[in-house]
C-alpha cells in the first residue's frame, strides 16, 4: 500500500510536470493557433489546483480546513476544465447545430452544478458524482468533433491539425477514467484486491497524456487561412 501510496504521488508529479510544460507551451505559442488562444490556461488551472494540495500541507493548520481549500480548488477546477475545453469546441466545430447543442449542455450543466452544490452541500466534498456527469458533458463535443471529421474530412495528415490532438487527448482522458470513477464503489475498497489510490494512479497518467497532447497541438505548424 506504501508503494501505491508512493507511485501515485510519483504520477501526480509527472502530471503536474506535463501540465506546467503544455501551460508555457501554450503560452509562447497562443496567437499561433485561433482556436487554442485561450486553451492554455486549462493545463494551468491543473497545476495550481495541485500545487495547492501540497502548498497548503506545509502549513500548520488543521486537516478539516485543509481539506476543505482543497474540495474547494476541485470544485472550481471542474468547472474551469468544462469552460474551456467547450469553448474550444465552439471554434473547432463547424456545425451550428452542434455548437448551439454546446451552448445548452453547457448553461444547464452550470445551472445543475450550482443546484447540486446548494442543495447538498458538497461544495466541500470531493465531487466524485459531478466528475461523471462532466465527463459524459465533455466527451460529447469530442464525439462530434470526429464524426465532422468522417463527415467532412481534413485536408493532409491530421498529425498536423490541433483540434485532432485536443480531441484525441480529451477521448484519451475522459473515455479513460469514467469507467474507473462509475465503478469505483464496486471495484474499490477495503476489503477488495483493487485499492483507491489506484484510480488516482491512473487518473494523473490519464491527465498527462492530455496535456502533452495539447503541447503538441500547440507545436503543429500553422494552417494557411483561405
């Protein structure tokens, strides 16, 4: 369990690794891509959610208030990660159908999470039950990016497109781990051969395969406007 413990500690920091290198990478390369001006803020949000956690455990403070900035910064990341990875699809997209179906899932999803945090007061409780509900959110625009994609394919490789690494990363991710969060009250626990930390161990090499992929979207050659 020790060893868990310490390898998932390890793969927190390799994700937070990744997350700071897709932030500067994004940053120094933000006017090069139209669609991707603002992404980079999105592997930043990641890496100060998780340098908090151990920013605030070198302080001298009780673990019920440090518990609680840290529910805090997961909540507020969710909906950061919701915000920025849909308005990226809103310019990726070329449907308007589907960007108007955007525009809905993600104005109720912010209603439905206000709700949620008002009316059970989990506003300091790890948000387990809204990660699920975000994922299905987020994994429907990346669905529809690829199905445009069949529908009207890309001219030349599309190892040179952003949007095909930011989609893939977010499949990556999203795909990866909702399996894992849906039945981890089943397949997680004490008295079973599966421990938590493993979902955690999973979760951060999840998030950083994203993130170097959106540094390479970033890293992809600019695309001739007609």
């Amino acid at each position: 369990m020790k060893t868990l413990t310490l390898n998932t500690h390890i793969a927190q920091f390799i994700m937070m690794a990744c997350s700071i290198l897709a932030a500067i990478v994004g940053y120094l390369n933000r006017k090069k891509h139209t669609d991707l001006r603002s992404l980079y803020f999105y592997p930043l949000a990641s890496f100060i959610q998780s340098i908090s956690y151990y920013v605030i455990i070198a302080f001298s403070i009780t673990s019920r208030i440090r518990n609680d900035v840290m529910y805090i910064t997961c909540n507020l990341f969710l909906i950061i990660e919701l915000y920025l990875i849909y308005h990226f699809f809103l310019k990726a997209l070329a449907s308007r159908p589907a960007k108007k179906l955007l525009y809905s899932i993600e104005v109720i999803y912010i209603v439905l999470i206000c709700l949620y945090w008002a009316i059970y007061s989990t506003f300091l409780s790890i948000p387990t039950t809204l990660y699920i509900i975000q994922a299905f959110c987020i994994l429907i625009p990346a669905l529809l990016y690829f199905l445009e994609l069949f529908k009207w394919p890309q001219a030349g490789s599309l190892l040179k497109i952003p949007s095909f690494w930011i989609a893939t990363g977010v499949i990556v991710y999203f795909a990866g781990t909702l399996p894992l969060f849906v039945m981890r009250d089943f397949i997680f626990g004490r008295n079973r051969f599966i421990k938590e930390p493993t979902i955690y161990l999973i979760n951060f090499i999840a998030y950083s395969i994203m993130f170097l992929f959106i540094a390479k979207a970033y890293l992809c050659p600019k695309r001739d406007t007609p």
